[in-house]
C-alpha cells in the first residue's frame, strides 16, 4: 500500500477523520494502529523484523536509563565517597550500559546487514526472490538513534512500550524518512494537538506538491532512464550524460515528493518533523550539496559514527603520533579524512550492500577529501582574481556541483563499478553527437505530450525553489487537475514505487 496508491489515500482519509472525531489523549493510539497495520499490508512478516526492532531498543533503553538513574540515586546518597571509589563506580555502571547499547546495536545492525544481503539478486552463484522489508533501514536508524541518545542522557528513555512502538513506526515516515530524532519527533507526536484550518491546510497543500512532483515528473521521467539504462550499450556517449541528468532530476522529485507527502500528513494532524531537503540543485560545493540533501541522513552519520570516530582512544593516539612524526597540519586533517572515509563507506553500505553503492560512498568521501585539500589554492585563486564572484560565478559553481554530483549518482544506475565507470567513458570518448541528434527523445519511452508534461512539471518546480511566500490556494487545485490529467490516471501510466522504499 504506497502513498500512490488509492487503497493508501482512502486510508489515509479514514485516519485523519477518526483522529479528529477521538479525543486528544487517545489519538496516539489511533496513530499506533494505523501505522502498525500500515505495516502490515507490506507483509506480516516484515511486521516481525519491525517487532524485533521495538522490544530490543526498548529493553536496552529502559535497562541503560535504570542503571543511569542507579547512578545519579547512588551518588547522591553517598556524597562523601573518596574522589577515586566515584569514578570507579561510574566507569562500572558506564560498562553496563554500554553493554546493553552494544548489544542492541549488534542485533539490529546485524539484521539489517542480513536482510540487505539476503536482497541481493545472487548471493554466491544462487539466485533468490528475497524481497528486503520495506523501510527497514530507516526505522532501524531512527530507533538506533534514539538508543545512542538515552546512553548519553539526551533525553530520558521511553518506557511506554507503544509510545516507542509509534515512534519507529510512525506511518508517514515509515517508508523513506525522514530519520527523525526523538527528542524533537516526540514533542508533537504523543500530544493530538487541537484542529486548526490553517496548519491543517499547509499540510494538505505539501501533499498536493508532493504528489505533483512524483507523478507527473518521477514516474515519467524514470521511464526514459529504464530505457537508457536497460541496455547500455545502445545508449552511450550524449545518451550517457543524458540519462545521468534525467535520472538526478527524477532521483530528486521521486524522493523529495515521497518526503513532501509524508510531512504533509504529519501537517495535518499537528505533528512536526524535520526537513529532509533544502533546495540542493542550488548548492555551490559538495559540502553545501550534502547540507541541503537527505539532511537527516547526513546528520544520522555525522552524529553518531563521524564525531565518535574523530574523538576515538585510537584515532586521539594517532594524532599525537602524526603531530610527534609528520607535523601539525597532518595531525590535524588525518582523524578527519579517516573518519570521513568510514562515514562514506557505511553510507555507501546504508544504502545497498553492493560494490556500486560502496564505490558511490567512497567516490563523495574522496571528492570531499580533495575538496578539502585544494582549499589553499582556491584562496589564492580567488585572492588574484577578487573579481570571480558575484551571480555569474554562483552559476557556475552549481552547474559544476550537479554534474559532479550526477556523475557519482551513475553507481545509482548502471550495473558494476567497471560497468558503471566504462558507460561514464563513452561520454568522453564516444560522445556521438550525430546519433544522438538523430535519436531524439521520443525514442526513449515517452511520447512528445508526456515529454511536454515532464518539461512543464520540472519548470514549475525549478520555480517554486525561487519563491518564498505561499502559493494562494488556487495554485493547489491547478495541481490537483495536473495531477489527474497527466499523473497516475494520464496517458496510461501507473505509479510506481518510490525509490527510496527498497531502503
């Protein structure tokens, strides 16, 4: 049952009307059902590895918070303790609740390590049908998340059983975030605050957009990238560069539409969650590209395994042994460059235990890398030439960074790392403008009304990233007649599953 579907908005519909009909204390339960049994129409099966998820994290959350309670209750009662036996209980009660987050982590990690294995089309020459659960990867994160928060006394652990049970399973969110924090989640999330027309409204206009952006942009132009892509060999060079920019601007308006509609609906029953995209297309850099996309994700890995690695007993001893052997500006970008490796590498894991996505993560850590190593020299670029500024650079710089960026994204569509980097190739070496001329478009899946539509559609959003007021509502109800004319019941089309859902 996907957000696209009709069964989805008629559930969708049902559970706003019973929210609002309930009194405010009860409506978390509602949600608590809805998004359980939301789940449970992608398999009860995969309900189970869900399951698995909810009491893990909870018992090592309530048993981490009942030894850090033992802690605070010891030492108050026993304040003239020598300095020395304080610490020494500390560190004890530090071990134990480090062993409960240590083995829930192994748990749920190593789960989530299988399920993505056991997804691969051929594990050790067989071939399996095994389909991954849908979202596992972002409610494990989230839950995680929360677990790693209570071990470092962010927030007190949430002992209710169903309030964390709705918490990782929250509906909307479910399929492809965003990864949110539950101290900021669970602030609006348990509470059923009160129906205002307004709020209620700005949420149902994101859906609209939402929509918008995935049916009558996203599904069609991955039609034109499964072309390109389906046989590579026949679409090379220009063919090459044009599917990597297609499939950037479907990547985008797939997952941002999927993120739309689900905080859209968050909107509409008064519940806040935290943006996912902040206009990345218009980014100058990498660094600026990776602010403004999938930014919980990014501050997923930042927070919990970039800083902690960067901080390590191991990573502080090699820093003073580069600072003792090979001087401080080696010590000092050393941990970083280590810690931004690894962090790229299990991103490129998060996303697909396959080469590709390792290949993919490795590719931004070493663009981010060099990036950081050419600093000097952009300086003292733009210290000799002051004048290299202004609108006409920043143009520049963000055509650089999304072809840049659309080339790492390749990995996304070919098959193997060396398939992956001989297709890139051709774009150099085989370019075939003359082919690609008298191939045209049309010959890539779509007719000349569904280019039209797709070209329209990416204009209006391209748009939109330049306006900051709200639209007036009449803009929402062209929308909505788009949708229904050139969406999922137009030109014969059915919406297909969101990218990010394999996740």
């Amino acid at each position: 049952m996907y957000f696209t579907s009709i069964p989805f908005i008629a559930f969708l519909c049902l559970t706003l009307l019973v929210y609002y009909i309930l009194p405010r204390r009860a409506r978390w339960v509602l949600l608590l059902a809805a998004s359980l049994g939301f789940y449970a129409f992608s398999g009860w099966d995969n309900l189970c590895y869900m399951a698995f998820v909810i009491l893990s994290s909870y018992a090592a959350g309530c048993f981490i918070q009942k030894t850090n309670d033992q802690t605070k209750a010891y030492l108050a009662e026993h304040k003239d303790l020598p300095r020395e036996e304080k610490k020494a209980y500390r560190a004890a009660q530090k071990r134990k609740s480090t062993a409960w987050l240590v083995t829930a982590m192994l748990l749920n990690f190593g789960v989530l390590a299988a399920v993505k294995i056991l997804a691969l089309p051929q594990i050790g020459g067989i071939f399996t049908d095994y389909v991954m659960p849908m979202g596992i990867s972002f409610f494990t994160f989230r839950t995680m998340g929360y677990l790693i928060d209570v071990y470092r006394g962010k927030h007190p652990a949430q002992c209710n059983l169903a309030k964390l049970a709705l918490f990782t399973s929250f509906f909307p969110a479910v399929i492809q975030g965003p990864i949110s924090r539950y101290d900021s989640l669970s602030k609006t999330l348990f509470e059923g605050t009160g129906f205002s027309l307004d709020v209620f409204g700005k949420g149902a206009e994101r859906i609209i957009w939402g929509y918008f952006k995935k049916l009558v942009i996203a599904d069609r132009l991955l039609v034109m990238v499964g072309t390109l892509t389906g046989t590579p060999g026949e679409y090379e060079g220009l063919y090459t560069l044009l599917s990597i920019v297609i499939y950037a601007a479907a990547l985008y308006c797939d997952f941002t539409g999927g993120i739309d509609i689900t905080i859209g609906i968050g909107e509409t029953m008064g519940i806040t969650q935290e943006e996912n995209f902040l206009s990345p297309f218009r980014s100058l850099n990498i660094f600026d590209y990776w602010r403004r996309w999938h930014i919980t994700m990014g501050t997923w890995f930042k927070d919990y395994i970039f800083y902690p690695i960067s901080v390590a007993r191991p990573m502080m001893k090699l820093t003073k042994w580069c600072k003792k052997h090979l001087g401080d500006k080696t010590a000092r970008r050393v941990p970083v460059y280590i810690a931004t490796l690894v962090t790229w590498f299990a991103t490129g894991i998060w996303h697909g235990a396959s080469w590709n996505f390792i290949a993919w993560g490795i590719a931004n850590a070493l663009v981010i890398v060099a990036s950081q190593e050419l600093q000097p020299l952009y300086q003292k670029f733009h210290l000799r030439f002051p004048k290299m500024k202004g609108k006409g650079y920043d143009s520049f710089q963000i055509i650089r960074t999304f072809i840049l960026m659309s080339f790492i994204r390749a990995f996304d569509i070919y098959p193997g790392v060396i398939g992956t980097l001989k297709q890139l190739s051709t774009i150099f070496w085989k370019p075939s403008p003359a082919k690609f001329i008298a191939g045209g478009l049309t010959s890539l899946g779509l007719d000349t009304a569904g280019l039209i539509a797709a070209a329209a559609g990416l204009a209006i959003v391209i748009a939109s990233s330049f306006i900051k007021k709200r639209p007036p509502a009449i803009v929402f109800a062209l929308l909505v007649i788009a949708i229904l004319i050139f969406g999922v019941y137009g030109l014969g089309f059915d919406a297909a599953q969101f990218i990010y859902n394999r996740f």
